[in-house]
C-alpha cells in the first residue's frame, strides 16, 4: 500500500487564546506520522482529534479513530505534539495528496455543540461527563419545533445506549426531562426548550470518546404525525462524543 501525503498548510485558531499550528503529516510506513504545535497561555487540558481532507481541504471526514500520541483527551499545550494513525487499519488503501486538519477543544466544551433532529424535536448535546469510576451523565435539551406536543423520554428502550470504539453498549440506568421521571409523559409547548439527563453505567473508566450515543426522545400529538419511541425517526444519534473527565 503507498501513501502519498500532502503537508498540512492549514492552521486552526480556536479561541483568541489558543491555536494549532504548524501542523505536518509525514507517511512511516502504514501509518501518518502528523505533528503540530498546540498554543495556549493557560494550563488547561484539551480534546484534540484529527482529520483528513482529500479535495485540498474544502471537505474534512469525521473524527479518525485509529488514533495514538497526543490525541483525544487530556492533551496538555505544547511544541511537537505528535499523533500517529493507523491509515491501513482505518480506511485500508488511500491513494493520493491528503490534507490533515488538528482541532483542539477545551475538555469542558468538547461535546457541547453536538445537536440532531427529526420532523417533531430538536436535541442538542449540553455535557457528556463521567461521573465516579464507571459512569457517564449526558447533559441535553429538547426543543419541539413542529406544534404542541407530549413527548417523553424513552428510559425503557432498548435502542437507547452509548457505545465504544468496540461497539460494546452500556444502557441507561436513570434520566429525567425537564423534571419529569423516566417512562413518564411531559407536556411541552412548541419552541420552548425542556432540560434533560440520562446516566450510563458500567461505562469503562478510561473511555474518553463514545463512538456512538443514541437517545430515543419520543414525541406525539402532532398533525404532521407521531415520533413515537418505536419510530426509528426518534433515534437522536450523535457519533465520536468526547467525554469530560
């Protein structure tokens, strides 16, 4: 398998603060060597994640996952920084110049910004956060945008669970919305957003990064048609969500 590499020209600027730079990916052997600079005047730590572009950087992948180095969680500021991917474990043959991108996000901010909807609800990620040894809060909220509605959330659901890189699934063990006990109906009005949590349990203690994350959030009472929990269209699925530590 050849790789040929194109080096980085891009440099991220985050926050006025802090920023990427002087990032380069070399190929060794089946791998990426890619190293950068991340800068900050402050001693906190950081989520950093790599991706690649293959049109000259208009269009970037998701998060890569066959990821080792200075990469994920806990990624303190400093000169060199390395990451090394697994390219032929991840995407086999990658024939062509590749542009690499580093983004660097604050730990306490890294999964917020995360939303997905469906016809009836709008769900955006607020925190992912281990709680303890083994447990993971999800933080979120709910917006209906399509008429008044009684929605829930969907507590029992088998379908609901958060997975890691192996896709083993840890299911919920307690949540509420907006106040309102699992498996019960809360009435909501149109537009207004309604707070909500979820607890994953038995969740490995050093899991920094949740392959998948899937909320079924239930809505009825609309003209346009039911989301129900057995509609697949309630599935709310969130994908590479980076867990604060």
């Amino acid at each position: 398998m050849r790789y040929l590499v194109f080096v980085l020209l891009i440099c991220t600027t985050l926050v006025s603060a802090q920023s990427v730079q002087n990032v380069n990916g070399v190929q060794a052997g089946d791998n990426v060597l890619v190293t950068y600079d991340l800068v900050d005047n402050s001693a906190r730590e950081f989520y950093v994640r790599l991706l690649y572009s293959k049109d000259g950087g208009i269009s970037f992948s998701n998060e890569l996952r066959s990821v080792s180095g200075d990469v994920k969680g806990s990624v303190k500021p400093g000169t060199n920084k390395k990451i090394i991917w697994d390219a032929r474990q991840e995407v086999g043959t990658l024939v062509g110049d590749v542009v690499f991108k580093v983004e660097a996000l604050s730990k306490a901010s890294a999964s917020s910004g995360l939303s997905a909807q469906n016809k009836c609800l709008k769900v955006d990620l607020n925190e992912v956060k281990a709680e303890g040894y083994n447990r993971v809060r999800v933080e979120y909220t709910v917006t209906p945008i399509n008429g008044n509605s009684t929605i829930y959330l969907s507590a029992f659901i088998t379908n609901t669970f958060l997975a890691d890189g192996s896709n083993n699934k840890f299911k919920i063990s307690e949540g509420t919305l907006a106040g309102t006990p699992k498996g019960q109906d809360k009435a909501v009005l149109n537009g207004v957003p309604y707070n909500g949590y979820v607890v994953f349990d038995a969740v490995p203690s050093n899991l920094e990064t949740a392959s998948q994350l899937v909320l079924f959030i239930g809505a009825q009472g609309y003209q346009s048609g039911a989301c129900a929990q057995n509609d697949s269209a309630a599935a709310f699925r969130f994908t590479n969500v980076p867990i604060t530590r």
